[in-house]
C-alpha cells in the first residue's frame, strides 16, 4: 500500500516546483513557504542569507534542543535554468503522468525535501528523544555556496548533528562517496607591445599557455597516486583545462588572459598536492619572470567554487543507519557527480546520498521522479522515528 502521506507530499512537491528558484534568481518565496510549514508545527527555524540578502538556508529542529544524536535531512532548493531545453510542458507546473511527476527540480531535488517537509508534523508530535533537523540550502547548483554559509553559523553556534543524509537522487540506492569538485579562473596580467618586438613586452598568453602545461604536469602526476582502493572512474584525481580567452590581435602583444580549469580530488590529500604544486610554480617562477620584464605584471586566482568531495569511510555510522532504514544489501556506491555531502563531512557529521528520483533526469528538460520513489522515500524517513524517540 502507498504511504499514507503520499498524496501530501505529491501536493507539496507541485507547490515546490511551482517557485522558480533557478539558482541566479531569489529562492526567499519558497524558503518563506516551508518556514511557514514549519511554523504551523512549531518547529524551530534558523535562516542564513547571502551577501545580497536575497537568498537563505533554512535550518530546521524537531525534538529536544540538544544536537547530539541529531539526524539531518540535506537538500538545496535550487534548480539549473530552463532557457534552450524543449519542455513538453511549463517546467515549473507539476504535471502527473503515467506514475511520474514531471518539472524543473521534481528529482533534483524538491523530491525529496517534499517527503521530507510532509513528515514534519509527524515528527513534531512524536515526543523525539534526540533531535530531527531539516537543513534547505541556496546555490547547490553553482558551487554549494548556501551550504558553506549554513554549517559556518552552525560551528560559531556550536551545533553538531551526528548524521546527514543528503537526499540526492540516487534511487534510493546508498552513495557513499563522490570526488570534490574545485574550479578556478586564473588571469594573466602582461604588457602590451609591438609583435615585431616581444622581448619588450609580457606576453600574458605566452604565460598561460606555460600554466596550462604545468597543469597538465600535476595531473599526469596525480595519475600516479590512485589509491588502490579507488572506486571512482576514472580511480584518480583529475586537472582539466576548460576555457582560454586572451589578446586583441595577432600583431599586438597580449596585454591579458584568464584560463577556466578545474580540479576534481579523490581526497584531500590530492588536493593540497595539486594546489602547492601549481600555486607555488606562478609563485615562484612564473611571477618573477613576469616582474623581471615589467614590475606591474600580476597573477590572480580567483576561486569560483572549492566543494569538498564526499569520502568513503570504513566505518560509517550514516551509512549503516540508512541501510537499516531502506534494507538495503547492495554494496554501497560512489558516484561522479558532486553534492553538499562533503562538506557536511567535513564538518565532522557522518554523511551518506540517498533520495528519490535518478541522477539520469536531473538538469534535462521533461525532467520527472516517480511516484514510486517519492513513496520509497517517505518510507525511509518515517522510519527514522523509532531510532529518534528510541
């Protein structure tokens, strides 16, 4: 028999799809509509916001005040554009069909957080022992920005939940790692000249082109330091360059140019060696050759997004509590794509992926969850409530 809660969280979810919380807009509106959810069962409600004010996390308990125990429900309330893709339908009105619920976040991820938001109120009458918390974050999408804002206000207040699941979707099924994801524009700052004379100038294209093959010097080396145990594909940490924009003309001395790369680390261990190696090579040597011909020449990174990646452990307590939960028997996964996961880890909280829908719709027009999944979903969070009040 479907979840007594189901036809709840389909009306949930549709309302949720309803607000069009692309990442580059506001999601205050849908963040309004679950702390007013929330608000009706008297949960307890604690919003960040960005820089401009006009996006917030919500962090959400039910149950005692003490985190220890605590088990958190993670997912973003951002969705990628819909500009370019052919909708069937208007991406931001649910539409049923044939044991699907198709729109813009449906899998990613309003699936979840739906389940999750209907079941508050059984959880707020339940007489909690240890603490159910609901963290609903902004920017996921383009670099996880909410959630580093969020676990920052968390650790000045002291908080610390013991467990997170991260409700990505995963079929249901356990993801227990995830390589990081770190992306950087690096811009070279030159001289311009005459073409005819380029030892007067700083050629800053010549530069890059120099970054470019140390960069890829660090990834044939992070080859190399596979751990045997790798379940990623590929096993290693990877460097990839992106995007190059620079110059005016072939006869004119490149004044600028910015190169788009990116590190993707099976641990953290790779990434302090890719970044010491490649930021002490524009450091130390390509900077002072620069400056040697022109004392204004610059160097800049800039950090466009540095998302930890999630890290198999041996012993996993986020695992082994969501294994009871679904009965799950399959060995538990690692995926490529990136989440909030890691940093919840690296927050000291023990953290797995597991939620409804497949990874396969996600950022794809028509994209859906089934009914059968969001039914398998509120399952496994009813069922926290025995070990929550236990």
């Amino acid at each position: 028999m479907p979840h007594e809660l189901l036809p709840e969280a389909k009306a949930i979810l549709s309302d949720l799809i309803a607000f069009p919380s692309v990442s580059s807009d506001s999601n205050l509106e849908l963040i309004a509509y679950i702390n007013r959810r929330i608000d009706e069962v008297h949960g307890r409600t604690r919003l960040t916001l960005d820089a401009s004010g006009s996006k917030a996390n919500l962090f959400v308990t039910l149950g005692p005040e003490d985190m220890d125990g605590g088990v958190v429900l993670s997912g973003h309330t951002d969705v990628v554009p819909v500009e370019g893709q052919d909708w069937s339908a208007d991406p931001f009105t649910a539409v049923e069909r044939d044991g699907r619920i198709y729109g813009r976040g449906s899998c990613d991820m309003k699936g979840f957080i739906a389940c999750a938001v209907a079941l508050a109120p059984r959880f707020a009458k339940a007489g909690l022992k240890k603490p159910l918390h609901m963290a609903f974050t902004y920017d996921e999408e383009v670099g996880c920005f909410g959630a580093q804002v969020m676990l920052d206000d968390l650790a000045r207040a002291g908080r610390k939940p013991a467990v997170c699941i991260v409700g990505e979707p995963t079929s249901m099924r356990i993801i227990e790692g995830h390589k990081g994801c770190c992306e950087y524009t690096t811009t070279f700052t030159g001289f311009e000249g005459h073409a005819s004379q380029p030892e007067k100038g700083v050629n800053a294209i010549e530069y890059a082109a120099r970054f470019i093959g140390r960069l890829l010097e660090v990834g044939e080396r992070l080859r190399t330091r596979a751990p045997a145990s790798s379940r990623f594909d590929p096993p290693w940490s990877t460097v990839q360059v992106g995007r190059i924009a620079g110059g005016i003309a072939r006869n004119i001395i490149a004044g600028t140019c910015s190169v788009e790369w990116e590190l993707r680390p099976v641990n953290a261990e790779d990434f302090r060696f890719a970044r010491n190696h490649i930021d002490e090579y524009l450091e130390k040597e390509l900077l002072p050759r620069m400056r040697n011909v022109w004392t204004e020449a610059d160097i800049v990174t800039e950090i466009i997004g540095e998302v930890a990646g999630l890290e198999p452990m041996e012993h996993c307590e986020a695992e082994a509590l969501v294994r009871a939960l679904t009965k799950d028997r399959m060995p538990a996964q690692c995926v490529s794509f990136g989440t909030e996961a890691g940093l919840f880890q690296q927050y000291g909280v023990s953290t797995v992926i597991c939620g409804p829908g497949s990874i396969d719709q996600a950022h794809k027009p028509n994209e859906f969850v089934d009914v059968a999944q969001l039914d398998a979903c509120l399952g496994m969070i009813e069922r926290l409530e025995e070990r929550l009040t236990g």
